[in-house]
C-alpha cells in the first residue's frame, strides 16, 4: 500500500516516540484534539466529562501504542478508542448525552455586526437541535464527514464498517435532518405574523400613541 508524505510523517513521529522519546506525543495529541472533542462531544454533553474522556483516550491511546499496526492512519484508531470510552461512560452513567455545536467559529465580520451573529447562532442551535435527534450510529458518522471532513475511507477505517455502510448512513442521516428541519419550518409557520401583518400593527400601535 502507498503512503503519502504525510502518513509517512506521522509514522516516524510514532515510531520514535515508541523508541522512548514520548515528548513528541505532544504533536499528536495536538493534532487530533479537535477531531477527537468532536467525537466525544456527538456521545457526551458535559464538558468537564468530554475532556477527561479524551484525556483518558489519549492516555490508552500512549500506553498501546506498541500494538497499533501502522496500516491505517493513528486518528482513526484513536477514534475508535474514543467512541468506546464514551460509550462505556453513556453505559456507566445510564444516559445519552447529547452534541453541542457552540464552538463553531466566528469571523470578526460577524462579531461586529451582533444581528448576523444572533442569526447565525439560532441557526446554530437549530442545526444542533436537528443533529442530536439522529441516532447514535448516524450521528457519528455525520459529524466524521460533514463537521471533521473525513474521507469515507477514514471513517470506515475508524468506525470498523464498509465504506458503502457509512454512505448508507450517512444518507440516512442528512435525509432525517432535512426531515426535522423541515417539520419545524413547516410548525413554526402554523400562526405566523407576517411581515406586512407585523409592519401594519407597528403603524396602528405607533399611530395610537400620538
């Protein structure tokens, strides 16, 4: 199998940190933070609870890192890891916890403008709302794909599933959030107040003041 630059990087990067020079440890934990707050964070909502998971992955990540084959990239395995310390800790807890989106960044374009940045973050939410009703095995593979932009073949490595599997699921998943989106478009235009009904009752309320 052909390795590309990068993978050919990270695998001397484990290799020598397997020869006993862990400080360079620090570049992968670095490297897979985001992915890995990602994951936990589509199976566990509790902050606090999303960091020791993944600190607990990273750590038993480190201490097998002498039985990882190299045959496919350390993130996907590490995912692996990861899933089933939160799986264990939603079993242990006797809870679904559910995703957060919050962290979603800003350009300071919109910072300054605070009616875009309320738009943006309603949109949020109802983005976030939608992708927490998706069960558990569509969630995570939405949030692999569509949130982190991992490659199919990634997500199959690191979800140990056939790559026509994860398109399965994840057609499942974008077709039941277009669902719930749009039953809640469709509710919340139930009883709507216009915008010509909106601008004639300011009109009438204003006029009365006088």
């Amino acid at each position: 199998m052909k390795r590309n630059r990068i993978d050919l990087e990270e695998q001397r990067i484990l290799e020598r940190i397997i020869a006993g020079e862990k400080e360079l440890y620090e570049l992968l934990v670095r490297r897979n933070n985001q992915t890995l707050y990602r994951v936990v964070k589509g199976y566990v909502s509790d902050e606090r609870d999303v960091e020791e998971i993944m600190q607990i992955s990273f750590v038993k990540a480190f201490e097998k890192l002498s039985t990882f084959n190299m045959k496919s990239k350390f993130s996907t395995w590490l995912i692996r890891i990861a899933i089933n310390e939160s799986l264990q800790f939603n079993k242990k807890n006797s809870k679904y916890r559910s995703i957060n989106y919050s962290d979603i960044g800003y350009s300071d374009n919109t910072l300054s403008n605070p009616e875009k940045l309320f738009i943006m973050n309603e949109s949020t939410q109802i983005f976030e709302n939608a992708i927490s009703q998706l069960e558990p095995i569509y969630k995570i593979v939405f949030i692999l794909k569509e949130i982190d932009k991992m490659s199919i073949k990634d997500i199959s490595d690191s979800l140990e599933i056939s790559e026509s599997n994860v398109k399965v699921r994840l057609h499942r998943a974008k077709a039941r959030i277009k669902e719930i989106l749009y039953i809640k478009q469709t509710a919340e235009n139930i009883l709507e107040f216009g915008n010509n009904r909106c601008d004639k009752m300011v009109l009438n309320v204003m006029r009365s003041l006088v």
